[in-house]
C-alpha cells in the first residue's frame, strides 16, 4: 500500500539500520519522475512522511555497486532495485 501511495496506508516505520537503504529506494524512484521540478519535492515529501532526515538522505542515497567501499549486501540490494525498477518499466508499456 506504501508504494503505491494508498493514503489509508498504516505509515511505514523505518529501522535506523535500514534508513540508508530506503533512501537509495527513493533516490532511484525519483530518477523515473518526468515532470520537471517535482522530483526533490517528492524526495522532501517521502523522507518527511518515513521520518528520515535529510542529511541521512544526502550521506545514503547513491549506492555505487561497483564502487570497491560498497558491501556486498548493498551491491546486491541496488542492483535488485534497479532491477525491479526496470521490469516495472516493461510492464508498464
């Protein structure tokens, strides 16, 4: 319901451990907006609504999976993002 914006949704709670991974989620989301100037409301919008900061969102939200600092799991993790991302575009055509 989250991802799909239902506004009767329970909020979402975000566990501090897992705050930077939901910015890299929003970081991605937020490379798909086509309107112009929306997308860093959005961005501002979605931390305000999942309680994370922005200065969390400024220090996590690119994960580089071929960086050589990236973990593993967070290599894994953006690449099953971008992934996801992708096949929602193929069936979204």
């Amino acid at each position: 319901a989250f991802i799909n914006l239902h506004k009767k949704a329970p909020i979402p709670i975000i566990k501090d451990r897992r705050a930077g991974k939901m910015c890299h989620v929003l970081y991605e989301l937020s490379l798909c907006h086509s309107i112009p100037g929306l997308t860093n409301q959005w961005i501002e919008h979605m931390l305000v609504a999942l309680g994370i900061d922005n200065e969390t969102y400024q220090h996590h939200h690119l994960i580089k999976p071929n960086s050589l600092g990236t973990s593993k799991s967070n290599k894994k993790f953006a690449e099953r993002i971008q992934e996801a991302i992708k096949l929602a575009d193929i069936i979204n055509l």
